[in-house]
C-alpha cells in the first residue's frame, strides 16, 4: 500500500510555517499575477506580521473546514507555493481545491503538476471525498489547461463574472469525480 | 422613477426582525424538505434562542457583502420567507441571490417570482451590479423553472455535488446579465 501522501518526486506538501514563511507569503501578495490566479479577491498587499498572524489563527482551528499546504521543494525549506482544500463537506463529500507555485521562474518545472496530483490522491485516497471544484476564470487559460490535464473537466461558466484590465471574462469551474480519479 | 424599490406586485421585501421572525424560522425548519431545498448542508435544528441571536447578529454586523430580507405578502403583511444577496463581490459587480419560501401553502403561486423579480430590480437599479448567480439543485425542478422564467439562464452544472437518499445529484448554476435583465424582465 502506497502509503505517502505528501511525498512527490521533486516537491513534498508541508505544513506552513507560520513564522518563517511570512517573508515570502508578504512578497507574494504584492504580485497581481499570482494573488488573481489564486482568488478573485482585490489584490491586497500584507505585511509579513499581518501574514503571520492569519496563518497562526487559521492553524490554531484543529478542527477546520479547509486544509492548507506548504509546497516545498523535496529536499529543501524553501516555499515554492502553497495548496489547499476549502470547503470541505463531508456529507456530500466535496470540497475546492486552490493550488499555485508562485514565482515564474519556478513555473514550467513539473511542481505545480506533481503538487496537485498529491492533493487530489490525499482528497480521494485519505479524505474519501467524493469530487473536487477548481476554480479559475478564461483570463488564465494556463490554469484552465493545468486541471484539465490532471483529469478535471469545465462543468460551469459564470459569464462575466470576472472584471480585471477593464475586461469581462467568465469564471470557469472545474470539477473531477472520484471515478475519473480512480480512472487516471 | 420608481421610489418604492422594494414593492412588487403581491410582496415586499422588508428588514428581518429577529423577535418575530425567529418563531416562524424555527418552524419551518421542522419541515426538512424546506430545509433541503433551501440548503446543501445537513438538516438540523436550532432553538429558538439560537435562530433569535443568529438574527440579532446579522442584522447588527451590516455585512458590506450582503443584504438579508424577509419576504411579506401586501395582502396581510405577513411573512412568508426570505430572499437575500450574498457574496457580494464589488470589484466584479457579482452577486448570489438565495430565496426560500417558508410557507408551504403558498408555494407555486408566484410569490417567489415575484420577490425576485424585486431583488434583481435592487440589484441591478440600487447595488448597480453587473450580474446575479445563484446556485440550485437537480432536486428541485420547480425553482430551475422560476429561474428561467425570471430571466436566469443556465451556465452549468458540477456533476454529482450533492448525495441525497443514497443517490447523488447535480449543483445547477445559473446566472443573468444586467443587458438580459433589461432587456427582458424590466
């Protein structure tokens, strides 16, 4: 039985570090590219300290609705980006997964693949969900590609619900079955 | 220009009131079809201490992301469900509308119709956004159709989301666009 769910071959899932990831979670949300391809929230720049301490009180609820990961490389500290699973709901057993590797350079590499393929083996293999939702908007059409070719299909499209750079673009949700996982 | 934006034909929408809305809350919660119908989370009941406070602190956080409603017929000023939009999203002019009628001698008679035909004009007129979401459930036939005949269009569905009964059903999102919504249903 295969039984190590964060381990990959270039990158493992970790817990985050509330204090020592700050730095670089404060750097990032200074970064339009990244923060938009994560959420649709405003791009909200946070000092480290403030970064800090969302992480400390998210971590501080044993018993959360969302799950979140640190993505590091195999045999190093350093984050590359992060994972997580919201909305967990156990009795229909779904929940939406959020991931992205968040330097450029970094990108292009296999992490962000070989992270998610993890994330979705933890939430079938350990959690025993059900079906995923991934959602992204058609201005990231990378994104789009990214899940489908780890097996997500687009189910929903919001159109226009995304305004940026004075463009209408529709919210595109994507989903994946426990069978199609299990298929893969 | 209309001034009575919240008045439509058979019902208006008003604030909620904890004291007296409570009570009927916690009696439609007894009806478990209500509550699926309303809601994917599991059934369960609260008490009519709990309903009241959850009331008083919604009402007193003004949620900038949200406006909550209670639906009253303009025949007898009584309240029969409520309607509200929520996850309001400014930056994208994006909102979701839920509405649940608690009374179940009156559903199918266009109340509902109507309360949204209300919220959307709020929406669209007061709030100026650009669109209104609102999820629902392969289960409920009867809200898809009022949907549709609102204006809504269908924009998809995550396949097999809920599991009710041992059998899993679609999540149906649906949407309309403020150029559809004057178009048609002004």
């Amino acid at each position: 039985m295969h039984t190590q769910l964060f381990q990959g071959n270039l990158i493992r899932l970790t817990a985050l570090d509330a204090a020592r990831d700050a730095e670089t979670e404060s750097r990032w949300t200074h970064d339009a590219e990244f923060m938009r391809a994560l959420s649709a929230e405003p791009l909200r720049p946070l000092a480290p300290n403030i970064v800090r301490q969302k992480r400390e009180t998210a971590q501080k609820d044993l018993k959360p609705q969302h799950l979140q990961f640190a993505i590091r490389p195999r045999a190093e500290e350093r984050l590359l980006g992060v994972a997580q699973l919201a909305r967990l709901d156990w009795t229909n057993g779904s929940a939406w997964l959020t991931l992205g590797i968040a330097d450029a350079c970094e990108r292009g590499k296999g992490y962000g693949g070989e992270a998610l393929r993890l994330l979705v083996n933890y939430a079938f293999a350990e959690l025993n969900l059900q079906r995923l939702v991934a959602v992204t908007a058609d201005d990231n059409p990378r994104a789009i590609r990214f899940f489908e070719r780890a097996g997500f299909v687009s189910e929903v499209r919001r159109r226009q619900a995304i305004h940026r750079d004075g463009k209408r673009w529709d919210a595109v949700m994507l989903g994946i079955l426990r069978e199609e996982w299990s298929a893969g | 220009m209309n001034c009575d934006l919240l008045r439509g034909e058979r019902v208006r929408l008003t604030a909620r009131n904890a004291a007296t809305d409570a009570p009927l809350l916690a009696q439609w919660s007894y009806d478990s079809e209500y509550l699926r119908l309303s809601d994917a989370g599991p059934a369960r009941l609260y008490s009519l201490a709990q309903i009241q406070e959850y009331l008083e602190k919604e009402s007193a956080a003004e949620n900038p992301h949200a406006f909550f409603f209670a639906i009253r017929t303009l025949a007898e000023e009584r309240v029969i469900g409520d309607i509200e939009l929520d996850g309001i999203r400014w930056t994208h002019g994006d909102a979701f509308v839920g509405i649940s009628i608690g009374e179940r001698a009156l559903w199918s008679q266009g109340y509902g119709s109507d309360a949204l035909r209300v919220i959307l004009r709020f929406a669209f007129d007061e709030l100026n956004l650009h669109r209104v979401s609102l999820n629902t459930f392969e289960y409920n036939p009867r809200a898809i159709r009022a949907y549709l005949k609102c204006g809504f269009q269908i924009e998809g569905r995550q396949r097999r989301a809920l599991n009710r009964n041992g059998k899993r059903w679609d999540v149906i999102y649906m949407g309309i666009l403020r150029a559809e919504w004057a178009n048609s249903a002004r």
